[in-house]
C-alpha cells in the first residue's frame, strides 16, 4: 500500500538529527560569534519546521477518498511540500545571504574558532549519516533508474526534499567549517561573512529546485512513462480489443495513479463481453502496477466500423 511504502519514519529519523543539531549549533554560535555558524543554526532549525510540515503532509494525504475528493487526498503532500521549498528559500537562504552581506561589510571577530568547528565536524557526521540513509531509501525505490533522472523524474517529493535539505546542509557545513578556519587563521571576519553568503545560495538553489520539480506534480503531472507502456501492453493482450485509441496518465500522489484510456472493441460485441474484457485488463494492469488506484476505461468502436 501506498501508507507503507511511502512512510514517515525517514522524516521522523531527520527531524530528531536536525533537533540535536540545531540547538548544539545555536549555543555555538552564540559562544563564538560566527555568521556561518548562525547561519547553520537557523538552517537546521528551519529544516526542522520543514521536516514537521512534510509530517503533516504525509499525514493528511493518507485521508481516504470522500465525496468532496472523491480521488483522495494524495496531492496534499504536494502542496506541503512545496511550502517546505518556499520555508528553504526565506527561512534558510534568504536570511543567510543577508547575514553574510552584513558581516561581509560589518566583519567581527570570531571566537573560540575551534570548539565551534568541532561543532559542526560532529554535526557532518549526523547530517552525512542521515544523507546515506536517505540515498539508500532512494535506491530501493528507483531500482535501475540513473540517480539524477530518479530525482528529476520521481513522484516521491517527501523523500527527494529530505535529501536536498540533508545534502544542502552537509555542503553547508564543509563551507562553514572553512570560513571559520580561514577567519580564524587570517584574522579576517569577512571569510566568516562569505561562508554564510555561500550557504546562503546553496539553500536558495536547492530551494528552486525542489520549487520546480514540486509545482509539476502540484499542478497535474503524468504518472511514469512505465504504467503508460504496461496499459497499452495489459490491453493489447486482452481479449476483443481491437485497438488503443487513447491512454491519459495522472499522478494523484505518491504510490496513487488515475488512468483513463480509450479501448476499440468489435462492434459485434455484446455488452457482456465488453465488460469482461474491461475487467480483465483491469485486472492484468494492477497486477503488474497496484498503484493504479482508479482506471477508467471508454470503450469504442474502430473507424471503419463506424463508416460501414
């Protein structure tokens, strides 16, 4: 079922990571007075209200189907997904860039340069562990798809805006970790400035990525190309039908398809035999693609039959 393959138990493990981080890295900041540290601190508290949005999402969009939304509400997880795009760009990378722009042109000193890094060497350790896990949950799911056609094609946006939140930050405390050192080693505060500026943009890229890829499936967007091929495949080898006509995919959420197709049948044909051959290829899709969760199937006659 979808409720278990698409389960909340990578969000919950993240979200406790980020808890702990994000208040060892608020104390660490304050004690050392870095922007990059700050930075990471306000990061990780926001992944951790993005991570509680996406909670809330998996939640809602595991509502069974009433006459209001009689398809369910799969797409729920959608819409808080892409809140949690917006909630990376502002709360994360917007104020990181204004905070590196501010030290940049106001820079201080920056103390006990070497307890902070620690800090964040520990917290690269967290984050990194929760990336791997993330990436092993990802290759269970994409099975032979390339990594990068997996994340610009998948309809899991729960698991993908994991990931980009968990690799952004890994990328962000490497660079964190280097402008302090530098701040410390040069005595210059502006290399703190720039490590915050420079994490500031990773958040804000990531943030549009996931925006784009998001606000695909929020308006509408095909299922995979497979279930297209597999319905044309289960008709085709169904009885009395004749031909394909039309096939219309729709990913109604994750692990949830709505398929309408088109189906040519001999004009001969009683009713009864229509609808035991319906039945037959609905049954032969779901066996080999249970996700389809709704098929609607028009039933026609070829072209020449109807001009005889």
């Amino acid at each position: 079922m979808a409720d278990e393959e698409h389960g909340s138990g990578h969000i919950i493990q993240s979200l406790l990571v980020n808890v702990a981080i994000a208040l060892v890295k608020a104390v660490a900041a304050f004690f050392t007075g870095s922007g990059a540290m700050l930075a990471e601190a306000i990061h990780s508290f926001a992944d951790c209200g993005n991570q509680i949005l996406l909670l809330i999402g998996v939640r809602t969009a595991r509502r069974d189907p009433d006459s209001q939304h009689p398809l369910g509400y799969g797409r729920d997880l959608y819409f808080w997904s892409f809140l949690v795009a917006l909630m990376l760009f502002t709360g994360g990378g917007v104020f990181s860039i204004y905070e590196g722009i501010h030290k940049l042109r106001e820079p201080e000193a920056v103390s006990h340069v070497w307890a902070g890094i620690a800090v964040l060497a520990v917290s690269v350790l967290l984050e990194g562990s929760a990336t791997l896990s993330n990436i092993k949950e990802m290759n269970k799911r994409r099975k032979t798809t390339p990594f990068m056609k997996y994340l610009r094609d998948t309809k899991d946006s729960d698991l993908v805006v994991i990931f980009a939140e968990n690799s952004a930050a890994v990328c962000g405390l490497f660079f964190a970790i280097g402008a302090m050192a530098l701040a410390a080693i040069t005595n210059d505060g502006r290399w703190d400035g720039a490590g915050s500026l420079v994490i500031g943009l990773i958040l804000v890229g990531v943030a549009t990525f996931l925006a784009v890829e998001v606000k695909s499936l929020l308006v509408g967007e095909s299922a995979d190309p497979a279930i297209h091929a597999a319905a044309v495949e289960a008709a085709t080898a169904t009885v009395h039908v004749i031909k394909v006509l039309h096939v219309l995919t729709l990913q109604q959420g994750p692990g949830e398809v709505v398929l309408a197709i088109k189906l040519a049948f001999d004009s001969k044909l009683g009713i009864d035999d229509v609808c035991r051959s319906i039945n037959d290829f609905e049954a032969r899709l779901r066996k080999v693609h249970p996700e389809v969760k709704w098929i609607f199937v028009e039933p026609d006659i070829p072209r020449a039959s109807l001009q005889k």
